[in-house]
C-alpha cells in the first residue's frame, strides 16, 4: 500500500499540473506562442541545465561499478535500438516513427530515480550511477532517432530529380543531423556535467543556486506547455499507437530486461534502479525534444500522459512481483 500511495503521490502532480496548462489555455491565461516560447526555453536552457546539476552533483569514481554501468549503458541502446526499428518496420505512418521509438524507449529516471530507489530501499543506492550509465544515451539515442526520423514519410520527390541530386541530398541532411547531435543543448549538458564530476570541484554557492534555480523551471514549464499544447481531435487521432508505446515502456521493456538483469545476480539497490530505468513513465523531455526536432508531438504527448496515470500501477505490480521472488 506504501509504494502504491507512493507512486501516486509522484505521477499525480505531474498529471495536475498538464491539466493546469490545459485549463489556463481554455481561460486564455496562456497561448500558442506562449506554448511555442516554453518548449523553445526549456529545450535550449531549462532541460541542459537540469541534467548538468544532476550528473554534476553525483559522484562518478566514487561510485562507479563497472559491470553495473555497462549492464545499463548496454540494455539502454539495445532498447532504443529494437524500438527504433520494429517501429520503423511495423508502423505505417512513417510520420510517427521517431516519436514511438522515444517515447517507448526513455523513461524519467532522472526525475524519479532517486526518489523511488530511496523508498524502496531506505537509500539512493545505485540511482545516481544508473543516471550517469543511461541518461546520456537516453538523450544522445533520442537526438539520434529524432534527428534521422523528423522527415519520414513527409519527403516527397521533385519531379524529374535525378538520382544523383537525391543522393546528394540525403548525404546534407546526414551532415546537417551529425552537426546538429554535436551541437544538441541537452548533449551538452550532459558532457559539461560529466566533466565538473569527473574533476572534483566544489560548485561555488551563487552559481549553484542560480542553476537549482534554473533547474527547478524545466518541469513545470514543460508540463504547462504540454497541457496548453493539447488538441482533442489530434490526440484522439494518436491514441491506439501512444496505447502501444504506453504498453512496451510499462510492460515489455521490464518483463524482457528485467530477468536478465537477475542472472547478473544484481543486489537489491541495483535491481531497483534497474527498475525504474526500465519502466518509469515516459519523461516530460520527450515532448520537449520531439516538439523541437519537427517529430510527432501529439503522440508524444499521449504517451506520457497515458503512463503517467497508469506507472502508479504498473511500477507498483513490478516492485511486489520483484519482492515476491526475492529481487528487492
């Protein structure tokens, strides 16, 4: 009953808030621009800076374990990989690919990491070092995916094209995609975070308040922006494939990683990590990066908003059958 009350008290709040950004765009409090301006800042400032204080903040040597991390690091870009391509081979809209394949793929465990490994046992434990394993490539894979999906199924041949100009055009989008995953704020943010870690430094108090400062907007904002971004008629034209990567992030990701994370033989710290790596709710960033690299932000939308509300159940029911079987 604990973790259940638990679980509700961290994915109602987030489901709040989305409602809030719906309402004050019903009342005209905010606006399309304003939902334009908010993903614009939290993409750019808001989301780098927030993984910057994240990674910055844990410390790496201290608390590396190497089977561990690369258990981590290995089942992430496995996961985005099979996703990315049973997406791109089984869905017909091609148009909704990379927004699939992120959205059934990367989860919150930066925002909920901690705090559930804490609950669960008594500790962050791992949580730290499973973020510094995953979260980068939670983030480097969905530039990736984002970048190299954003025209599928919108691209149109010109008429009397030569193949030769095709070709060459496909070369300066993939030049254009590597430049822009190199310049990617996220990524960025991520590598400047790793760095101050990895260097032992003290942050000095004024700017590291004004980062928690800074940090502290991604979230909401992004929430607000998802909720005044809300459109009933398109969302109900993405509900059955948002239902699907709803399915695979909550469901089938944990089911097919999770045993093997317990042939490993893993400790219970470890195991709840792994956990809410696996099967967190899609995070409020998917919206943000997906709105920002032209993919399909209604999906996206749809699918945090379905596993927000149902994560209360499911992460529930894996940690009892986890505790049943001695995992936990």
């Amino acid at each position: 009953m604990s973790n259940m009350v638990f679980s509700i008290n961290v994915t109602a709040p987030i489901f709040l808030m989305i409602l809030l950004g719906y309402f004050l765009k019903k009342i005209k409090v905010i606006d399309d621009n304003f939902v334009k301006v908010a993903n614009k800042y939290v993409f750019l400032v808001a989301l780098p800076v927030m993984l910057f204080k994240d990674i910055a903040q844990t410390d790496i040597i201290k608390d590396i374990s190497a089977g561990f991390v690369i258990f981590c690091s290995s089942v992430t870009i496995l996961m985005f990989l099979i996703i990315w391509l049973l997406s791109y081979l089984l869905i017909k809209d091609k148009t909704q690919v990379g927004a699939f394949a992120q959205a059934g793929a990367r989860g919150s465990a930066a925002v909920l990491g901690v705090a559930f490994v804490e609950n669960i046992c008594g500790s962050a434990g791992m949580a730290p070092v499973m973020i510094v394993a995953a979260v980068p490539f939670f983030n480097i894979l969905s530039v990736i995916i984002l970048t190299f999906s954003a025209d599928l199924g919108k691209d149109v041949k010109l008429t009397g094209e030569s193949k030769a100009l095709a070709k060459q055009r496909r070369n300066k989008n993939i030049r254009k995609a590597c430049i822009n995953i190199c310049k990617n704020p996220i990524i960025l943010g991520i590598l400047a975070g790793l760095l101050f870690s990895i260097s032992g430094l003290e942050m000095p108090k004024i700017p590291s308040k004004m980062i928690n400062y800074i940090s502290n907007t991604a979230t909401p904002i992004a929430l607000l922006a998802i909720g005044g971004g809300f459109n009933g008629k398109e969302a109900l034209n993405r509900l059955k494939p948002a239902v699907c990567a709803s399915i695979v992030k909550l469901i089938i990701l944990p089911a097919a990683f999770i045993p093997v994370a317990a042939c490993f033989g893993f400790g219970p710290s470890e195991m709840a990590a792994i956990l809410v790596m696996l099967a967190s709710p899609s995070t409020v960033s998917c919206y943000v990066m997906a709105d920002n690299m032209g993919n399909d932000r209604v999906l996206t939308s749809n699918t945090i908003l379905i596993t927000t509300i149902m994560s209360s159940l499911t992460l529930t029911g894996w940690v009892y059958i986890m505790r049943a079987v001695g995992l936990l």
